[in-house]
C-alpha cells in the first residue's frame, strides 16, 4: 500500500487545476502594485518615507509563505514528494503565516496620523492589509489542498483552523512581543521563554482566540467561495 505522504499523481493534477494560479496572482500582483504606488505617492509629496518602508517590507513578509508553498507544490507535482521535504516546507510556511494577517494590526498607526493624510493614509492601509489577508488566505488553500489527499478531509481542517489559531499567537507575539518569525532561527531560546511568559499574560490569550476566531472565518468563508467558483465553471 502506498504511503499516505505520498499523493498520486491525480491528486497532483486536480491540485493544479483547483489552484487557478494565474489569476489570483495577477490578482494579488495588482493590488499589490496599487498599494505601493499609494504609498510611494505619499513619499514624493511629504517626504516621509516611513509608510512606503514599512509597509512595503510587510507586504513582502506576506508574500514569502505564499511563495513557500506554490515552490512547494511545484517541487512535488515534478516529483520531489518526500516526507522531509513536505513537513519542513510546511514548517516554514507556518512560521511566516502570521506575516500576512499582520498587517491588519498596522490600521492602529492612523492614530499617530495627522488629520490632513487622515483620509489618504486610511485608504493605504486598508489596501495594504487586505492584500496581505488575501495572500495568506490563497497560501492556506493551497496547503489545505495539499493536505486533503494526505491525511483525509477531517484531519486537514483540523490542521488548517489550528493554523489560525497559531496566527493569530503570532501576531500577538509579532505587535506587543516585537518578535519577528526569524528569530525562530536566530533567537529560539529567547523566543521560546518569551513563548511561555505570555501565557501569563491575559492578553495573549484575548488575541489568540479573537484574531485567531477572526481568521478561521475569514478562511471558511474564502474556502466556500472558491469551492462554489468551481463548481459553477465545471457546472
């Protein structure tokens, strides 16, 4: 009997026809495009260069799971389909998961906006954090067809609403702990003792379960759209 880590090449095939790449990263690439021609438009008028900084280097930290996983999948359908490589991949794909919901908790800077940019900077980023949201959600379908054919329909929701649970950890750690998902590599110790003080913090908690409910229905809701877009094009 085959082993379950192993898809078959149906799997693979139905994989690739579901994900319609092409669009939903032209998609993505646009609106991409349009955030970072708002905020290099505001560094030419102003001269302040912190929006285009910083949410430019957000926006690539929402990008890099997405990447993680399509050269994942393109690595397993040309038949690389270890083990090894499916668990690590997914691995880092987790820990840089957060990234793209992030930039939702950025909305909290328009407090520090002067009124005059008030309206313009409101419109920036809104674009930016939903385009970070739709990333992080199309990289998750991706994983969650991935998934299904390996260890059944039940086991993969589990472990994809579980992953936004750890989401939304993640962005607690990330807003108030000030953690960045690299230090998994280059500060683990410090980050795991950070990881077990904050369960004595209750506010870990409140955005564990807020963000991270937020986020499973989010997921849900983008699942069930894309399902129904399927159904209706092969109707």
């Amino acid at each position: 009997m085959q082993n379950p880590f192993f898809s078959s090449y149906n799997s693979d095939i139905l994989l690739a026809r579901d994900a319609r790449p092409g669009n939903r990263l032209k998609a993505l690439t646009l609106l991409t495009i349009a955030g970072f021609s708002l905020v290099l438009t505001r560094g030419l008028i102003t001269g302040n260069w912190w929006f285009l900084v910083v949410l430019t280097w957000n926006l690539f930290l929402a990008w890099f799971p997405l990447g993680v996983v399509m050269v994942l999948q393109d690595l397993r359908q040309s038949g690389f389909r270890s083990k090894w490589l499916l668990v690590s991949g997914l691995m880092l794909w987790l820990v840089f998961l957060p990234n793209a919901p992030y930039i939702i908790t950025d909305l909290y800077h328009l407090k520090e906006i002067p009124h005059p940019l008030l309206w313009f900077d409101t419109m920036a980023l809104f674009l930016f954090a939903l385009t970070g949201l739709l990333i992080g959600l199309y990289s998750i379908l991706i994983v969650h067809r991935m998934l299904r054919p390996l260890v059944g329909e039940v086991q993969t929701w589990f472990l994809i609403l579980s992953s936004q649970l750890l989401s939304g950890f993640g962005i607690y750690l990330g807003r108030f702990g000030r953690w960045n998902s690299w230090d998994v590599l280059t500060r683990p110790s410090a980050l795991g003792r950070a990881i077990i003080r904050a369960y004595e913090d209750h506010l870990s908690l409140k955005l564990t379960l807020g963000y991270g409910f937020v986020l499973i229905v989010l997921y849900v809701a983008f699942y069930w759209y894309v399902q129904h877009e399927n159904e209706a094009t092969h109707a």
